[in-house]
C-alpha cells in the first residue's frame, strides 16, 4: 500500500493538492509514519477558488502551510468515526467543523464526496471544496 502522497499522486485529480504539499514543505509530514487523515480537495475543488487565489497562495509560503495543514487531521479517521464526531483537529492547530445528516458528510462546507481511500500512513477523504482556516479567510 501506498502513503498519502502517493495515493494523492496515483489518484490524478489531486495534482493542485500535491503541487500545494510541496511548495508549502509539508510532503515529509504527509508521508511521516503513524496514522493521519486527509481532507483532500480535488483539482475541481481548488478551481473553484477566485481567480489568482492560487498563484498568491503559491508565492505566501507561511499562508500555504496553514491552509495545506488545515486538511490534515492526527489518527486515523475513517467514515464511521466521521458520522460520530462533530469536529477534529488540524495540524494547522485549529478545528474543522465536521457535519453528518442523511448519510452525507461535511467538512466546514465542504462535501465528502468519497471516503476512506486507505493509505499505509492514514486515510483519505476526498472532498469538493477547498478548506480555508479563519485566519486565512479572513474571518
């Protein structure tokens, strides 16, 4: 089996999510052992940030890892945990709200789209919407 980052790269549609891990430092921590959970945004999911937002990122390395770290979670975190919970920590150091109803689960606003793609160092769900950390966002 194979750890976040390549899971993330054999998948193919999380190629902005790895170029992000990378340019924010964060590929060592995503393939550390133990056990961690990825939000991941999909390619679609960062397209839909406004125009420029991505570049900028990209060029604010500090602000990068915040919102990079923001989509990971400590252990393992699989869907039936998700349906039970109503937040995690991030890396980042701040919580993601987390929201189940009717058999659908949200992050924040973002929709879990699919779940538990098992990795030998955690779990990844994908999800369709970039997740902004207060600070960053603004709020």
């Amino acid at each position: 089996m194979a750890d976040l980052v390549e899971t993330a790269i054999n998948a193919g549609n999380f190629n902005t999510l790895v170029k992000a891990a990378q340019a924010a430092n964060l590929i060592e921590t995503l393939k550390s052992p133990g056990s961690l959970t990825l939000f991941a945004p999909t390619d679609e999911a960062f397209a839909k940030l406004p125009e420029g937002t991505l570049d900028s990122l990209l060029q604010d390395i500090p602000k990068l890892q915040k919102i990079v770290a923001y989509h990971v979670a400590s252990g393992d975190v699989r869907s039936d945990d998700l349906v039970q919970i109503n937040e995690a920590q991030t890396l980042e150091g701040s919580i993601v709200a987390i929201e189940s109803a009717d058999g659908k689960i949200k992050v924040n606003n973002a929709n879990v789209i699919k779940t538990d793609i098992l990795t030998d160092n955690g779990v990844i769900h994908i999800i369709d919407e970039v997740l902004m950390p207060a600070m960053v966002a603004g709020k």
